[in-house]
C-alpha cells in the first residue's frame, strides 16, 4: 500500500516548464555579480547555482556550442582589429 501511495504522489506532481529566455537571464545578472564578488568562497557558491541553473534547460552539447561560437566571435574580432 505504501508503494501505491508513493506512485500516486509522483504522478500528481507537476513539473514546472523553464523557458531558455528566463535561463539566459538569470545567469547573466548572476555572472555581473560574480564579477563584483570580492569572496572567494562566494563566488564558488554563485558559479555553483550558474551552472545549476544552466542545466535545468541546457546539456553538455549546448555549452560546447557556445564556447566554439565565442571562439569563433573572438577570432573575428581579432582579424577586424
């Protein structure tokens, strides 16, 4: 009966649905305040919840994605200057 009751609760839950937009948003104010972070156990703590927050809507290959893109931004704007 206990099972039955576990299954019950899981399927009566909801999940919430984060949009990518609200993701973007959060980690970039959470990235302006890492930078005026003086502690360095703080900023740990908020890098920590960045990535957190990140992977709630993004995997592994979306990171990899960014980082070829700002590589590639870098390297043009290396070659305009």
């Amino acid at each position: 009966m206990s099972d039955e009751l576990h299954t019950e609760e899981a399927q009566d839950e909801e999940f919430e649905e984060i949009s990518s937009e609200e993701v973007d948003r959060v980690i970039a104010s959470l990235e302006e305040l890492i930078d005026g972070v003086e502690s360095e156990n703080i900023r740990t703590q908020l890098e920590t919840a960045s990535n957190s927050i990140f992977y709630l809507v993004y995997d592994e290959s979306d990171l990899e994605d960014d980082e070829e893109e700002e590589l590639l931004d870098d390297g043009i704007t290396a070659e305009a200057a």
